[in-house]
C-alpha cells in the first residue's frame, strides 16, 4: 500500500476509501488516511460483478442505518495482483445502460460499446488499468459521465501494451498545454 502513497500527490485529496474485506463495518467519510499499513484482502478472487454487487449492497446497507462513508454507487478502485509490481490501480465506473443510450441519442453519437465496458443487466460499467498517479483524473473526467469523456478513456490508441492506459497523454489531449477548460473538438 505504499506504493499507493508514493505515486498519490500529496496535493490532491485523497478520495480512496480502502474496503480490506466483506466484513468492514466502518468507511471513512472522506477518503482512508494515507499510508495504509499492508492487509490481507477478504476480495480475493471475486468477480468484477461480485466486486460491484458488494458495493451497491454496502451502501444500501450503511444507508439504511444513517451511515453513508464515502462508498460510491458507481466507482469501484480495484487493487489487484499487478498493483504493486507496476503501480497501477482498475477504475471501474458505471451507469445505468439506459441513461448510457439516452446520452448518446442526445448527443447525436453511435450506439457502441467498447472493448473495456460490461453490461449487467439495465448497468454497463467501463474499467481502465490507469497508474496510481492518473486515479484521480480519470475519476474527475469520469465521474460526471458524459460520452465524450468515457469514450475518449476506452480509446484503444491510448491503452499501452501493458493495458494500461496513458493518462498523460489524454490528460494533454483534453487540456494541452493550458490545463484549464478543455476545447470541445479535443473530445471527439
């Protein structure tokens, strides 16, 4: 885990609220502390969809008891096997499938799914292997989901052959030297 923290700028709040096993009861308000001391993971070997249903559970869990934390309904930060040997986390987001088709309707694109994307049931969840470092700009591009950004993310020119995706690069694509807003043709 300090991996994490050593790639993590200590200028960005830390978003992260670490879940070690199905059997946590408390969730930070606001991000676990950094460093995180090492721990056995109660996840391993779940699914993707095992991973996303724990999720959605523990938050109508937790809500129903007045305890919100900070677990997301559609972002899930998997550390995996490949996470410490190359500094690399899987963000997954999701949305509902039907919002996903509306939006592209509205924005008058193509219907398509990309390579890095599931659907489950009336869901469909995207997933890059981004470094640790590029979290949180994926999250912040993300997480409002619109098409443009999502689909800029699957882009499979900006996924290394390693499957992790440049961040870097889309990072300067979307705000070039500026870093500001971005321009709207630089999305498509």
């Amino acid at each position: 885990m300090d991996q994490f923290r050593k790639a993590y700028s200590e200028d960005i709040t830390n978003i992260m609220c670490v879940v070690r096993s199905p059997e946590q009861t408390y969730f930070e308000d606001w991000g676990t502390e950094l460093p995180i001391t090492d721990f056995s993971t109660g996840f391993k070997g779940a699914t993707n969809t095992e991973l996303r249903a724990f999720t959605r559970a523990k938050i109508a869990e937790l809500g129903a008891r007045g305890e919100a934390g900070s677990l997301e309904p559609n972002w899930i930060a998997v550390m995996d096997e490949r996470s410490l040997r190359d500094e690399t986390v899987v963000m997954h987001f999701g949305k509902e499938l039907s919002t996903w088709v509306q939006d592209l309707e509205d924005a008058e694109d193509p219907f398509e799914i990309s390579d890095n994307a599931d659907i489950e049931g009336d869901d469909i969840w995207w997933k890059w292997r981004v470094p640790f470092a590029g979290a949180q700009q994926v999250y912040n591009s993300v997480d409002c989901g619109d098409p443009p950004m999502i689909q800029l993310y699957s882009r499979p020119e900006f996924v290394g052959p390693d499957g992790v995706v440049n961040v870097d690069i889309i990072r300067d694509k979307i705000y070039g030297n500026r870093r500001t807003n971005p321009p709207q043709d630089a999305l498509r």
